[in-house]
C-alpha cells in the first residue's frame, strides 16, 4: 500500500508550438488538501485534465495509488475514484439535483428504482457531508454556491476518492467560500483527498496541507503549506517580488463627473431591487461599493451603464442629465462614445464573444471609432495592430491577436476587456468585480493601472465583493445592503468589521 493518492512523473503537453505542461512532477497525499497555484495560464487546469481523461499526456506516468494507469477519458477516471469539479458548472439547469445527479449513473433500465436508490443515497451524503442540497431543487433557480454543491455531491455519488476543484472560489462570495472550505475540511475528515487549483494565496495558506507551483508550463516548487508564506508563494509564482499592497498617494478630487440622484428600480415582480440611490463620483477619486453579491450592486452598474432603464431618479454625467438624451443607437453605446467605460462584472456573458477572435473582441462596443476603418468598412489590418498594442501593454497571453478569446484563460480574457475599456481613455470607469478569476501578478498590474488613471483624473465606481480590494483601492467607500446605501466612509478609515455591520444594514458604530 501506498499514502500517495496520486503520482505525476514527467508529465509533458503541447498544442501546437505552446507547451502547456513540460516535466511535471507531482505527489498528493492520501487524505490531504493539496493546492496547485500558478498564474492564469500556468497549465495548472491542462495538468488536471489529464488527470481526468480530458487531455492525454504526450510524456510521462499517472499513479493512482500506487499503480501506474493510462487513463483515456473522464469515465476511467471516474472508475478509478477520480472526480472534478469544473470552474463552469456542468449541469442541466432545467433538471433537478437529484437529476443531475443521476444523469449518466441511472442505474439499469427501470429509472424509479434507481431514482429510489439515488435519493436514499443522497441523504446519506448529505448528511454526512454537511452538503444541505435539496435534491428536489430545480438547479437553474439555485445560487453559484448551491450549484457548487450539486457538483460536488455528482462526484461522491460516483464514488470519487480523489476530489479535482478548478478554481472554485471564483464565482463565489466570501461566506459561500468560507463555506466551501468547510465542506472541504469535512471531506478530508472522512478521508477523501482533495486538489485544489487556485491563485488565490489566502485561500491556499488557510485549507491546503501541500501546494505545488506552476509557472510557464512547469512546476517550480512542491512544499508544506506551514513552511511557506503569502509573500513567498506570490514570488514563486510570478518569478519575481511582487507588490501585495497597493501604492496610493493622498490626492483632492476634482469636479463632480457621475452624480446619482433617488434612484430607483423596480422589476416585473414590483421588487424594489434599488431604492433611493444617492452618490457622486468626482475626477481623481475611485468610489468602491462593498456589499455581499446580491444587494443592488449588480444592478446600479447595469443602470448606470445604460444596459437597464431606471424606474425614477435622475443620472447626471459632467452636469448633463442622461435622462434627457435621445437616444438613436442602444444606450451604452452612446455612452461609451460620451466618455463612460464599463467592464461588467460577467465578462463571459456581458463582456466578451468567446467564438470571436482577440482582435475582434477589442473592439465591441467601439465598433464606430474611424481610426480602425478603411472607407466604409473595417480594417483587418489596423485591428490587429491595435490588438498587438493592446497585449503588449497589458500582458496578454498567449501574445497572439488572432486566437479565439474563449481560449484564453479567465484572468486573460479579463484583460482583454479591461485593456479595451482603458484604451478608450474614458473619464468615467465603471468596473464590477475586476479582479475576478485573475492571479496575483495580474491583480497586482489591475490595480495599478487602475490607481494610474485615478492619477491621470479619471473618476472609478468599482463594485468588488472582495473587502481587501475595496480598502486598498478605494479613495471613498459605500455599502449598499438590501438596495439601499447603508453607510459611507473614507478609504483610509475602514476596517472590515465595520464594512461588515454596514453590509449587514447595521451602523458602523
């Protein structure tokens, strides 16, 4: 018998000239928490599918305890205890949990009889797992968190002993997180074994026992979590010292750009989804809005970048009252020609078209700027060129314009949004979640960037669910709770505690 859950030995992949993974080594420990961390494109979800069935290695050897194994696809690996849950859930969203579950596993010809035993099987993970899914649910009505969970629960009812996570925080807010580590701790416990790919250091330092390193396709390092620190694992990453604070001087903002006046919107149902929003947004300032996901924030983006009309309340723009446009072409495109950038907060449904190229992507929203035009029609040539600049100056890999955006991985498919946004040099930046998906050297580069415009004049309403975000980068900070602005406070002056009761729709005192 052997501890080791899984052995990795000179695991090697390619496609085409890019070399996802070279010489991998790696071992996981039987009844451990084992983090893989890397920047976005490192080759840590291309080193998973291989584990899984989905790629196969070019080189070298898979152990899966103790014996060396060949696994062609997902249902050998599933046959061998391996399970993974994947960044983009895998579920049907018109069927229940308990379908979802079973789809795939039904159990013989008569479905009731393995519905029957499905359900009773259900309960015990359930329970034993601390999981708290209803299995009658209908999981398109479920939250990211309880879909996480669904997916989780397919693993263990197929009998996985070895748990793959592909960043499984990314979509999630801190309290579903800190609920995921819960479960996750529960399932080490019972002695499953758990991979955990993410680039989220906090997270790695508080649930991992192991975490492995990747960067450019190799593995750099393989160490006990206790033996290393947040400083060090964000240099092991990146190859260099990487700044974890951000650089911020004091400055007076200037004129008032983005003024909110009782605004308000109401859905078909006659909720009140924002009530009486009142905030202004001055050259040289970054006005952050924390709140736990779900409490307007969503929304008032959405309104103010012109993708939902307000039910009352008036928007006003460098004095202009937008309420009073006419509007000809859609509204946000009027207002990305005003001067209004948004980088939404769901770059894959809002943001980017994946089956596009990089260099036709760069340019939605843009679509009438002349100096990409050749006569009446588009030049190809100038697109790409701009593309080119646009990865230079934000470091986007892989460095190639015509690659299809959906390739590229979640950190650098959000530079591509944020590099087009940016481009545009707007004096107003409205940004929802920018550092969503993205690794520690690209948040670092975010941030700076986004404090350089800050610099240059540029008024930001950035919304992030992440508090530390928030404090770092925000001159002014609102939270909003229920709709409503709860409370308001310097940048310099807030501490998590009090952001949290104001979140809560309590007072800061």
């Amino acid at each position: 018998m052997t501890d080791l859950a899984i052995e990795l030995i000179g695991i090697c992949k390619s496609f085409g000239a890019v070399a996802a993974n070279r010489d991998i080594e790696m071992k996981v420990a039987k009844g451990s928490i084992h983090g893989i961390i890397g920047e976005n494109g490192a080759g840590k979800s291309t080193l998973m599918s291989i584990l899984y069935g989905y790629y196969q290695a070019d080189a070298g050897t898979i152990r899966v305890n103790g014996k060396d194994t060949h696994i062609r696809n997902s249902q050998e690996a599933i046959r061998l205890g391996i399970g993974m849950v994947h960044q983009h859930f895998m579920l049907v969203d018109t069927f229940t949990v308990l379908e979802n579950i079973i789809l795939g596993a039904e159990g013989g010809l008569v479905l009731k009889h393995g519905v029957k035993q499905a359900r009773a099987h259900l309960k015990e993970l359930n329970k034993e797992y601390g999981l708290e899914v209803d299995p009658d649910a209908v999981v398109g009505k479920l939250g990211v968190g309880l879909q996480q969970r669904v997916e989780i629960l397919k693993a263990l009812y197929r009998g996985a002993d070895v748990l793959i996570l592909d960043e499984p925080t990314a979509v999630l807010t801190p309290q579903e997180a800190d609920h995921l580590f819960r479960i996750l701790r529960t399932l080490k416990e019972q002695g499953k074994t758990v991979i955990l790919i993410t680039h989220k250091l906090r997270e790695v330092l508080d649930i991992t026992d192991n975490v492995s390193v990747m960067r450019g396709g190799q593995m750099v390092g393989n160490v006990r979590t206790c033996d290393v620190d947040r400083a060090g694992l964000a240099d092991l990453m990146v190859g260099r010292k990487v700044n974890l604070q951000v650089d911020k001087a004091q400055r007076e903002p200037g004129e008032v750009v983005l003024s909110v006046k009782d605004l308000n919107l109401v859905d078909r149902r006659n909720v009140k989804l924002l009530k009486d929003i009142n905030l202004q947004v001055r050259a040289g300032e970054i006005v952050g809005i924390a709140g736990v996901a779900g409490n307007g924030q969503s929304e008032l983006l959405e309104v103010l970048a012109g993708m939902q009309q307000p039910s009352t309340g008036e928007i006003f723009y460098k004095g202009q009252n937008l309420g009073t446009l006419k509007y000809r072409q859609p509204k946000a495109a009027v207002l990305r020609k005003l001067g209004i950038a948004h980088v939404p907060e769901d770059r894959s449904r809002e943001g980017l078209v994946k089956a596009f190229p990089n260099y036709e992507n760069a340019i939605l929203g843009y679509q009438c700027d002349r100096s990409v035009c050749k006569g009446p029609l588009y030049s190809r040539k100038a697109l790409v060129a701009r593309m080119n600049q646009l990865i230079k100056q934000f470091d986007i890999r892989p460095d190639n314009p015509m690659l299809r955006v959906g390739l590229l991985s979640g950190g650098n498919q959000q530079k591509v949004v944020l590099a087009r946004e940016i481009h545009a040099n707007p004096d107003l930046l409205l940004i929802g979640q920018p550092t969503r998906g993205v690794d520690i050297g690209a948040i670092e580069f975010i941030h700076r960037r986004l404090v350089e415009l800050r610099d240059a004049g540029k008024a930001i309403l950035l919304v992030s669910v992440e508090l530390e975000e928030i404090m770092s980068l925000s001159d002014r900070i609102l939270v909003m709770a229920g709709g409503q602005i709860t409370g308001e406070m310097a940048g310099k002056d807030a501490t998590a505690p009090a952001l949290g009761l104001l979140m809560g729709g309590g007072d800061k005192h």
